[in-house]
C-alpha cells in the first residue's frame, strides 16, 4: 500500500472558499491555536478540525517557489480516490498534475518476525556507515521502539515491527474516540489483532530525486506495476553448522567467522567490517554460496516482499483495501 502521501501544490493555486482565511492568518502564526509557525514553511495547519485528514504547509519560504505541502493523513486507510477528494476538498486545482513529495510503500510480511529480517536483508548499493542496516530505537507514542533502516531520509528502507507501533499509539487513538459509544478495539482500528507477529518493510521515496515511474497524482494509478523493492536482497536465515570433513577445515572456519560477524551486527554491518580492504564481495560471495548450497529460505523471498505490497496498493487503487478506523 502507499500509507503516506505529501504532494506539493503549487503556490498559485487558489484555496476553496472555507480555507482562504489561511493566508490571511499566516502573518499570526504562533507556537499554538490552527496555524503554527514552521521551520520551511510560513505556516502548518492541522485540517483535521475541518473533517479533513490533511496537515497543510503553507508556503515554503526557501527561495524558488513557494509552493505548499499537502500531507495526506492515515493514507494507508484511504483509496486513490479518497486522497483525491482530500486535496480537492482544499485547493481548487487539477489533482492529476501535483507532484508527489513522498511517497511511502509499504508491505506486511505476517508470521516473520523482525530479526529474522535484520539477518537476512540487505540493500543493494549502499555504502556508507550509516547504511548498514544496524538497528536501533525511536520514541512512539512515550514507547521505545526497535527497527533498522538503510539509508537516510527521505529515501531509505525502513523495517519495523508494525504490531508494536500500533501498539504504542492505541491508548492515544481510544482517548480521541466518542466516548458515548463502544470503545473500538485493537482489531477494529489496525486491521489485525493484537498478538499478531508482523514486519513493516517500508521504502520511503522523496526529496530532490521524484520517482519517474510516477510523476504526478494520475500516475499512481499505476502503482501495482512499480516495484520499490528492486534494491533489496534477502539471504537464508537457517543456517547449517558446516561439517570441515565435507567442507574442509578453511571452509568451515571462513563460514564459521562470517556468521559470528552477522549474528552480532547483522548481514550488512559484517559486509561493511569486510569491506576494510575491498574484499567484502569476494568474501561473502562464499559465504552466500554456502548458504545456498545448505540453507532454506523457508518460504520467505524478495518476490514475497514484492507481491504483498502490489496486492495490498492494487486493492487500495481500487478502494476495495480494507480500512482501518479513522484515527
């Protein structure tokens, strides 16, 4: 699925008739009330109070244009057509033609879990030390929460638990809900239920190198064919102790001394160790031979990877995606 969406709309076009007193309120923007002050832009607006789910930014003040921002809110929940009428509901413009400002592609991989993945998965053509894939924490919801990314924002991989970012955002959801009628459960907010195992592989697209395949709001209509995975790499996690009569005893212990590396800073982190003089990709060339000659993949592949987001984007496309509950 696409579950974030921003678009940038150009700074000309005219705002619907419920919204123009925003560029008269910019002048007033302040640390609280419906238009806050902003660090890029001349103003934010959360338009949530409004019944739609969008935070505005408006006018950016670098030089150039000073286009706005358009952040399509739970874009995960909504079909193309409803992120449409959002935008619509705000700016009088043609929807087809905006530019995506970010796109994040998502697939849920359920019954694996997130190790499993910081074991196996690697990304093609990364290269610096802060993209090894390492794991580390962010704060959701006063939770502190595991994942492991490669590359930086705004385009980077990101693997997560999914079930436990839900998790650390459930009590905030239930205080916002209608107290007069029954409180909705985990399942009826998230889609799965709570003790579900499952990892988020999310590829986030944006900044200053759009994606060509889908240039415009139109284009996403094509998203089922794009493939925003191509980068990555997954490798058998189950691993076979080498026996050194079959394999030879600098074979067992080449294998051996790899897979130490990688049971303690994961596929990646080992390469980058290696990769001191160069001969990173001679030597896990082998590794990952052995690998394929002993180990199973148990079901789980890139092509899974693949497919779980085109199904779940083309049933979004579509509006037959089921949703999750307004948050």
């Amino acid at each position: 699925m696409i579950d974030k969406a921003d678009f940038r709309v150009p700074f000309s076009a005219n705002f619907n008739s419920e919204f123009r007193f925003i560029k008269d309120e910019l002048k007033y923007a302040g640390t609280s009330g419906i238009i806050r002050r902003s660090q890029h832009y001349q103003g934010t607006c959360d338009l949530r109070p409004f019944n739609i789910d969008a935070v505005l930014h408006a006018y950016f003040k670098r030089s150039g244009a000073r286009n706005h921002k358009l952040e399509i809110l739970d874009a995960g929940g909504k079909s193309l057509e409803q992120i449409g009428q959002t935008i619509s509901a705000v700016f009088d413009v043609d929807v087809d033609r905006l530019e995506p400002m970010r796109l994040d592609f998502a697939a849920d991989m359920f019954g694996v879990p997130v190790l499993h993945l910081h074991d196996s998965l690697r990304v093609k053509f990364k290269r610096s030390s802060d993209e090894r894939g390492e794991l580390d924490y962010a704060v959701v919801g006063g939770r502190k929460l595991e994942y492991f990314r490669y590359g930086k924002a705004p385009n980077c991989v990101r693997v997560y638990d999914k079930p436990a970012e839900c998790k650390s955002r459930f009590g905030a959801i239930l205080k916002r809900a209608n107290r007069d009628a029954e409180p909705p459960t985990f399942t009826d907010i998230f889609g799965f239920a709570e003790e579900t195992i499952m990892t988020r592989v999310e590829r986030q697209a944006g900044g200053s190198r759009p994606i060509k395949e889908l240039p415009n709001f139109r284009s996403l209509s094509n998203a089922g064919d794009y493939d925003p995975f191509k980068s990555l790499v997954l490798l058998p996690r189950t691993f076979a102790f080498p026996d050194p009569k079959q394999h030879g005893e600098t074979r067992t212990l080449k294998v051996l001394g790899i897979k130490a590396l990688i049971d303690r800073l994961g596929y990646q982190g080992a390469r980058a160790i290696l990769n001191t003089n160069g001969n990173a990709k001679r030597i896990m060339d082998e590794y990952d031979t052995y690998l394929a000659e002993t180990g199973s993949l148990s079901g789980l592949s890139v092509g899974r990877i693949i497919e779980s987001y085109q199904k779940s984007v083309r049933q979004q496309i579509k509006g037959t995606l089921v949703t999750r509950r307004s948050k």
